[in-house]
C-alpha cells in the first residue's frame, strides 16, 4: 500500500474525473473512496482512463451503512464494483462500526469471502475501536489489515495507533490536516515548518508519515495537491515531531465511532 493517498470525498462529477486523474499524473498511487461519497463511478473512469497500469494503483473503497449484515454486504460490494468499472478492489473497508446495529461482525464475515474470491485484495475498517477490532477477530479470527480513522496533531490518537501496531494492522489517517479547524494556522506547527523550509501542511503530513500513519489529503488546488505529496524529501527532528505532539488538543473533527451514525 502507498504510503500516502488521496482523499476523494467529497468531489464528484466530471470535476472528479478530472482531479482524480490530475492527482494520478501528479503521483499520487492511492485514491479513497467509499459508497457514500457518491463518486465511485468517477474513481473508476479516472483509474481506467489514466495511461497508469491498474496494478501500479491503489484504489479504496467502503460499506455505507445501510448495507451492514452478509447478504447486504455482498450486494453493496457488487454494486460499488460495478460502479468502479473495475476487476477487483484494493482495499475494502466497513465505513463505521455502527455498534447499535451490531451487525459489524456479519459485515466481516461477508468481507473475508470477498477477499477469499479474490474481487478485493485487502479487507479492513474504519473508525474501529480496539473493542470492536477484538471482537472481529475473536469471532472470525482474521485481523483487519488497515483501520482508517481520524488522526492529526489535534487528535494524534496515540492509544489507537498503539493497539493498531500491536495487531499489524496499518492505522490510515483521515482529515489528516485537521479538515477546517485552526491546525494548519498553528503557531507550534508554523515555526516548525518554517524551519524546515516547507508549508504547514507538508509539516503535518511528514509528522504523519514518521509516526508509521498513512495520511489521505483532501486537495483540490493543483499546487497544494502536489505540495501534499511532497513529504518524503525531508524529515522532522525528534524535537520537531515532539512539538508538534505537544499541540494536541484531543478535539476530533469528526464523530465518535460509539455514536456516529450515517446509512
Ligand atoms: N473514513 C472516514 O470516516 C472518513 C471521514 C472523513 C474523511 N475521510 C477521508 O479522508 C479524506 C481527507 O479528509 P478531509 O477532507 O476531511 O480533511 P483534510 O484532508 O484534513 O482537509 C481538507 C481541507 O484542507 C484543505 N487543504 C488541503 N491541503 C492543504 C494544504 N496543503 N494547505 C492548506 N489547506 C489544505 C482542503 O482545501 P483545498 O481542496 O482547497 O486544498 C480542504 O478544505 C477525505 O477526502 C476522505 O477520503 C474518511
């Protein structure tokens, strides 16, 4: 899996085709999508339309969650491929573990069959709290590879990231840089990107990459597109990665996993 990827939601349209496909050429290998943000078809075409081999791309997608339970899953999963326009998925994820629903482990069951016929690579979750990775692998014994969640200086989420390790599983990082909070106006993390020489923004993406987390930036301007993808030509001192530790606020920008709900 590349170590960087490319938030989609929420561009649609032939807007989206066409982004997509710039943030293709610009070098990005991994592009995120999910059921819900509408824009699979446009993923896809922009994956089939790119003169870069299948093989050498990445491409996610997720479970909306009025599909939770087997046999709904693995229509949903029909549905998204079919929309993709594409052989197989990469990477597969359940969107939210809605627990009043209590069908994630169903969900999981349907996914393991998925990626035993061979449409998806890699099976994993998002938003998943150790409680609910536990009972996945209690009950059906395969681990997720990947549990995407939100993380970023604000919401480092050192004890997720901690049990993630412990498990092998890869912890994906989204609103990498904080969405529309005040983070990338941080003072901390100015005078730390100053020093080093690049914007906030790549400061915060290294900062991701050095902690072993796989950022998915959201850009549509071409030149913070490209500056987003630009991380792995300098590194943060451990002083510099302490700093910016130092600014959590343990605010999330998005929902609590217990209680969000989408469908
Ligand atoms: N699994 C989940 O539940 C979940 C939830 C939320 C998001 N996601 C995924 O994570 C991706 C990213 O999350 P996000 O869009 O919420 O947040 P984000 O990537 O942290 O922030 C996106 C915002 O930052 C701006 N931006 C991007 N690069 C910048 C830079 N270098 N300097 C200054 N501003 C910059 C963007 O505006 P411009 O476009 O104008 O540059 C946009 O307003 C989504 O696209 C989606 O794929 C997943």
């Amino acid at each position: 899996m590349p170590a960087l990827g490319y938030g989609t939601y929420p561009i649609t349209g032939d807007e989206g085709v066409a982004v997509f496909g710039r943030a293709i050429e610009d070098g990005y290998r991994m592009l995120d999508s999910a059921a819900s943000y509408g824009n699979e078809t446009e993923v896809g075409a922009a994956v089939r339309e790119s003169s870069v081999p299948r093989s050498e791309l990445f491409v996610t997608t997720k479970l909306r969650g009025e599909s939770h339970g087997r046999d709904e899953t693995l229509k949903a999963f029909e549905g998204s491929l079919t929309r993709l326009g594409l052989d197989y998925v990469d990477l597969y994820l359940i969107h939210w573990p809605l627990p009043r629903l209590d069908r994630y482990v169903d969900t999981w069951r349907a996914f393991v069959e998925l990626r035993e016929e061979g449409l998806v690579r890699s099976v994993g979750v998002s938003n998943f709290m150790p409680e609910h990775v536990d009972r996945l692998v209690d009950e059906t014994g395969v681990v997720p590879a990947v549990n995407q969640v939100e993380m970023h200086p604000y919401f480092p989420q050192p004890a997720q990231r901690a049990y993630d390790a412990g498990r092998g599983i890869v912890t994906q990082a989204w609103s990498p840089l904080g969405r529309k909070s005040d983070l990338l106006g941080n003072e901390t993390l100015d005078d730390v990107a100053y020093e080093v020489g690049v914007t906030p923004g790549q400061a915060v993406l290294r900062w991701h990459v050095q902690h072993g987390s796989v950022p998915l930036p959201k850009s549509e301007d071409p030149t913070r597109m490209a500056q987003n993808l630009d991380v792995f030509s300098f590194s943060l001192s451990e002083e510099q990665m302490g700093r910016l530790d130092g600014i959590a606020t343990g605010e999330r920008v998005g929902g609590h996993p217990l209680e969000h709900e989408e469908f």
